[in-house]
C-alpha cells in the first residue's frame, strides 16, 4: 500500500493516492555506483503501482486569511460589469463571487470557484439573499457557514483511473546507459497512472440553470492527464509536453483520448479554452492541438482520428483567424501581414484569480485610483496575460517592476508575439501534410498562409543584427528589447533565418545565451535574465517547456553549422562576451548573480571568474566532456543533463528515493525543505540558480505533480539517455560539503573550489546564511 500527496507542503488543497497492494508491477535492473554516495552490489528492484489509484479528498475548509470569524465582512469596491462570456451567477463577476474573495476565505482564489455547490443554483442565490437581508451586520463567521452549507470540496467532479496500455518498464528507457537515472525515468514514468483522470459522472451537475447543483467543471467524454496541484483540470497548451511524455511511454490512448477532449470543445465552444473549467470560456492557449494531432499520428501511424480532427483543426485556426489576428504594416518594409496576438474580452477579475485581480486594480497604496474604463482595460490585460501561459512576465510590461506595480503597466492587446505566430506557422504546415494528397485546394491554402506568416516573423521579429527574435510592439511600432524564451520558437517550428544558415559562427550566436547560462549558473536556462519582477515567468525561473523547445531547436540545426568546437571566449574575458552585442539586452555586470556559499555574495560579476560552472569541455552537471563533440551536440549534452539534474536533485531534496540505489534524505534534513512526509516532489517550475530547489514567485504557491515537467523529462530521458550522467547534487546543509560521509560527490572544475562551492546556493542554504 502507498500514498502520494500531489500538492507540496504550501498547497491548501492535497489528493492522497492509494493503490491496492496487488496491483503493481516490479521492474528490476542491475545497479552501479550512485553519485549520492550509495553503492548498491545487489539488484534492485522498483515496484510500480498499476491499478486505479483510490482518491482520498481533503477539501480546504472555509478560513478567513486576514480576519477573526467575527470580524464584520470588509467593504469593497463597486461590481464589476456582468461577463456575457460567463455562465451563470455564482461563479462569475458578481456579488456572491467577489464577497467570498474580499473576505479571504481561502489563500488561493482558485479553490472557491472549484467548488460544486451542494444545492441548487436557485436555492445558492436565493441562501445568499437571505443572508443579505439580515437585520444583523454580517460578519466572516457568517460567510463561512454559508460557503460549508451551500459548497461541496473542490475536484469531486474527477475520478481517477486505471491506464490502458501502461508498461512500468517502457522501450525508451533502455536508451538510458546511467542506472540511477534510467530508475529515476521509471520512477516518472509511473507517475502517469497518479495524474490520470476521467470525469465522475455520478458528480456531475447538470447544464445551468438546471440541475440539483452547478458546478464550473466541463464535463469531457474521455480520460486525460492533469498538470497536479491545484490544476485538477485538462490544460490546453500544458498537454503538449505532457503528449510528448505520454508517447514515449507507449500510452497512446490517454493521448487519443486528450484530443478528442480537445476536438469535442471545438465542437461545442467554436476553440479550446485554457483549461476544463468554464470560467476560462474567454480565452485560450497557445496553439499546439495541430502539433498534438501531428505527433499523434506520427507516433501510431493511427489515420482513423483524422476524419474527424481535421475540420475541427480548420475550426481551431479559423478561430485564432478571427478572433486574434491583427494587420500589422512593417516599419522596416512597408509590406502588411496579418498576425495574431493575444487579446481577450474581459472587464471583469478572472473567476479563479479573482482576489488577485481586485487587489491589483483596487491597491490601497495607489495614490489616485484607476478609473472605470482603466480598471475593465487592466482586467483584460491580466486574462490575456493568462492566455499567452506566461502569467506572468516582464516581457509584457511597459514598465518592469516588483509585483502590482509591473502588472498595471502590462501591455499584451498591443505586442505581436513571435512564439504565438511560429506555433501557428507550423500549425498550418502540419495541418498541410496530415491532409497528404485528400485536398489538394486547402494544401495549398495552408502553404501560403504560412508562407506569409513566416515573412512577417522574419521582417517584424527577426533582428539580424543582434542574431535573435523579439516581441513586436504595436505600441511603438518597433521590436522589443527584451530578450526571452520566445526567441527559440521560431527555430523550433522550422523557420531558420538566413543569417543563421549563412555559417557556424552566426549560428552559435544565436544560442550564445544558452551557452553562457551553463557555464555561469548552476540551473537551466531562465525566461529572462530580469529578475526583480517578482513575476515567475522572469528570472530566475527555468521552465521545463523551455528547455525543451531550446533542445529541439538545436536540433533544428544542419549539422555542417553545428560541428565545430564551441567557441572559446577572448582572453580575459567570460562567456559573454561570446554574445552577440545587444541581443539580451544587459550589460554583463547587470545579469542575475550565481550566490556563493559561506561569503554571502554572488560570484563575480565579469570577466573569467562569472563562468563558475565551467570545466574542460563542459559544465558541472553537463554530462561528460566528449572528444570530437560539436558546439551544436555540446550544448544539447550540456542542457539536458541540467535538466534532469534539476528534476532530480530537487526530487530527492523533498523525500525522494530509489530503494537500493538512493537513499532518502535523513529526516533533519528533509525538515528543512519542509518535506519529512514526502515522498518526492516534481515541481512545474526551478531555479537557474539552484539545481535542487523549485523556481517561484507569481500569483499562486509553486506546484508539484507535474505534467509537463514529467514529460520533458521522459522525452529527455528517451533522447538523450546515452549521455546522461548521474547527477552531483549539492548538499542541504553546508556543513556536509566538507563532510567525509560520501553522502555528495561534487566534480571541481577550472573554476576550481569556487566553481563547486557555487553548486550550493540552493534555497535552504540562502535560508541559513
């Protein structure tokens, strides 16, 4: 028997899973020397649960955050206008929804709206009425006992499942030579059959209004993969990466299953919503259905799903046609394209942010209030935030800064994102080839569009200069300066600028960043290199899509680019200064510093001694330097085995183990992170700066589960499995860096002492410094 909490510590809301002790499967391996320390002579053995998990419901109890139970309820501002987009009165904009959030009742906004009511939608309002209509002054006790008699606990509309075609040891792994990691890829691996779910049909409410109850939930006919934690729902562009894991290991029916989902909203909703819930009825996702489709039928050759997915495939991009695309006039050549952007409909909080949008419009620190016309435009600026699944960055605002004061600047109706118009560039190509030869007419209707779409990129986007892709502000008519994630879009989707192919030197500049990130800091590459935002899709925030997309971009490359050594840098000099001038945007001493162990300082900030990660022919936690070995190969080496250092090495910090071969932490260590009663935590988000932390920052508490974490690094696992090496981890305390225990094995570089010392800047450490 064994039990699984999917939330981390900070998480209100936790889903215990138990599987019956007989249904499970072991896989067995021979073991080698871990780099944690432990030897293992023996074999040993894994043992993967592969029955349905049993659902065990602790729902969030109704708290006031900020007040006793008899304080009177807070005043708040004037309602907001009704949502035509939102069905129903109880979850969207209106007086029940933003009372319970000004009273704080739950720490994240998320739970409430979650929450099927016990009662009827008619019998809710008309509770609410009466409480109102009480001749005493209502206070938070009051509300509470309301949202516990007329609520039921959020999620009970999911049920778990038993996966069709699971396999505890799947092909892909023996691609992955390292024991310890191909382990720890099973381990993973099982965590699918934790995250499947399906709708509970003796849960379900019936269609607003009718109905014993209402609920937010979108009921959907075929089973899925949750991202975890307070994501209990499908995720539309999240489910990419977690295809991409699923296909490796061989569930090719949760993936058909999560695209009928998909192609039944686009029946009954004209798009694909952000997530399964109905409060994201406004909004979308980037759009990766196409992509899905692609790689679906790619993988199992399965045709038979296209009769029905490709006219929906046409509804998706006529959507994104109609509702998101703009005519944008080139400054630099006068030619007119027609692009997409985000940009939603809202003048109202989002239902399950509710509190954090109100609190950013309505900041008791603001010297003169926003308007009305500028409260309903910041309001749509935050949902359309929250549909380009960077919620949120300082890419999107005019003014960087810490917190609401950057969110009030944002500025996303008006940027023509590059990611967004490469991901539909491909669409559109892909869409061409899955109709092969069976219509000729919209082949090539699909061609010319991405043809024209792929100019634009290239004329508005592309900078051939700095070597890289920005953001276009119709604000200003210019591209961007900022340098993010974004600028490997392009490449991953194929468009490769001619610049770019014109010669190796050119084409590692474009990825001189990427270099530079592993030779100077410890983790993965971050969206950004500002990191005062506070906003967790800036630095140092390293996301689990990115890498991939930055590894599948590399290998965009023709190999006649990529085959040469890395360059070296000048003489004096970092790995910056191999980065084109201008492109990310800050001068060397600018960029986030990598802390030090004992000195309570950053490692220096220029010259030779920035590169603490550097070793001969590659990076502390790179892999193995290897003869021969391309800049192109290098680098792919060099980032994922970062990578599933950060999965790893985090995992392991918060309870994990591998008996036989990982030890679990001692408990006085596991009580630093908070993790005595864990069992291992995949995080959706990590740090650059420390391999065995999470990242965070942001509107909500960082999440463990995690769908699109796991399937990067299954995909990782599947790729790259022969030359993964066991990763170092640093230690959680500093006192065992020195310690002749053998409990971590650290590699010391060019950078000598301070190189290794650098790997120790994890989140307990800068705690006790």
């Amino acid at each position: 028997m064994w039990a699984l909490t999917l939330a981390t510590a900070a998480a209100l809301a936790h889903v215990a899973l138990a599987a019956p002790a007989d249904s499970s499967s072991s896989v067995s391996t021979a073991s080698g020397s871990a780099s944690t320390g432990t030897t293992a002579t023996e074999p040993f053995s894994i043992s993967i649960q592969t029955g349905v998990p049993t659902l065990t419901y602790v729902t969030v109890t109704a708290t006031p955050q900020s007040a006793s139970l008899g304080a009177p309820l807070p005043s708040q501002a004037a309602l907001p206008p009704v949502q035509d987009w939102c069905i129903g009165e109880i979850f969207c904009a209106g007086e029940i929804l933003q009372t319970v959030n000004v009273a704080q009742l739950y720490a994240d906004p998320k739970t409430f709206v979650d929450k099927p009511t016990s009662k009827s939608s008619q019998q809710v309002l008309a509770d609410f009425a009466a409480l109102q209509n009480s001749s005493s002054a209502l206070t938070e006790d009051d509300l509470v006992k309301f949202v516990d008699t007329d609520f039921n606990g959020e999620g009970f509309e999911l049920q778990p499942l038993a996966l069709t075609g699971f396999s505890a040891d799947p092909p892909f792994a023996q691609n992955v030579s390292d024991e310890l990691l191909r382990a720890f890829a099973l381990e993973v691996n099982s965590y699918w059959t934790q995250l499947a779910r399906e709708a509970n049909v003796t849960a379900e409410c019936d269609i607003y209004p009718g109905g014993a109850c209402e609920s937010t939930f979108i009921p959907l006919n075929y089973s899925f993969v949750v991202p975890g934690g307070r994501f209990r729902e499908q995720y539309y562009w999240d489910s990419y990466w977690i295809i991409q894991g699923l296909l490796k290991s061989g569930l090719y029916d949760s993936v058909n299953g999560t695209l009928q989902n998909f192609m039944s909203e686009l029946e009954d909703f004209g798009f694909i919503p952000n997530g399964g819930r109905k409060y994201y009825l406004n909004r979308s996702q980037p759009p990766l259905f196409i992509h899905m489709l692609y790689d679906y039928v790619t993988a199992t050759n399965d045709s038979s799903i296209l009769q029905r997915a490709l006219p929906l495939a046409e509804v998706e991009l006529a959507w994104w046609n109609t509702n998101r695309t703009v005519q944008v006039t080139s400054p630099y050549t006068n030619k007119t394209y027609s692009l997409a952007r985000y940009a939603v409909n809202n003048t109202a909080p989002r239902p399950e942010s509710y509190l954090t949008d109100y609190l950013t419009v309505h900041d008791p620190t603001l010297q003169t209030p926003l308007t009305t016309d500028e409260a309903s435009a910041l309001y749509a600026e935050l949902a359309s935030g929250a549909e380009t699944g960077w919620d949120y960055s300082s890419r999107f605002e005019a003014v960087p800064a810490l917190g609401s004061a950057g969110l009030r600047s944002l500025n996303v109706r008006n940027h023509v994102p590059v990611d967004l118009n490469s991901i539909l560039y491909k669409a559109h190509i892909l869409l061409a080839e899955l109709y092969g030869t069976s219509n000729a007419s919209a082949v090539s209707a699909h061609q010319q569009t991405a043809a024209s779409i792929r100019e634009g990129i290239l004329d508005l986007h592309w900078d051939a200069d700095k070597l890289a892709f920005y953001d276009f502000n119709l604000t200003s008519n210019a591209r961007n300066s900022i340098f993010t994630m974004a600028n490997f879009y392009p490449l991953w989707n194929g468009i490769v600028p001619e610049e770019v192919l014109a010669n190796a030197s050119s084409a590692f500049a474009h990825f001189a960043a990427v270099n530079m990130v592993m030779e100077r800091y410890n983790g993965t590459v971050p969206v950004t290199f500002l990191d005062y935002t506070g906003q967790q899709w800036d630095a140092p925030n390293a996301w689990p899509p990115h890498q991939y997309i930055i590894l599948q971009a590399l290998q965009a490359l023709p190999a006649n680019l990529t085959g040469s050594a890395l360059p070296a840098a000048p003489a004096g000099a970092s790995s910056y200064a191999l980065i084109p001038a201008g492109q990310i945007g800050f001068a060397e001493s600018e960029l986030p510093g990598q802390l030090m162990l004992g000195s309570k300082q950053n490692a220096s900030a220029t010259g030779p001694g920035a590169d603490v990660s550097g070793m001969d022919g590659t990076v502390v936690n790179g892999g193995n330097a290897t003869a021969g070995e391309g800049w192109g190969a290098r680098l792919q080496r060099e980032l994922a085995n970062r990578y599933y250092t950060s999965v790893f090495c985090s995992w392991h910090a918060t309870g994990g183990s591998i008996p036989g071969l990982l030890d679990r932490l001692p408990d006085s260590q596991l009580n630093l992170t908070g993790s005595v009663n864990n069992t291992g935590n995949m995080f959706e988000k990590f740090s650059n700066l420390n391999v065995d932390s999470s990242g965070y920052g942001g509107e909500y508490t960082v999440q463990a589960g995690f769908g699109w974490t796991n399937g990067v690094l299954l995909w990782v696992a599947a790729t790259y499995g022969d030359v993964l090496v066991a990763p170092q981890c640093p230690p959680l305390l500093a006192s065992e860096f020195s310690s002749s225990s053998g409990a971590v094995s650290m590699s010391v570089g060019r950078a000598g002492v301070m190189g290794a010392v650098a790997l120790l800047g994890g989140v307990v450490l800068q705690m006790l410094m």
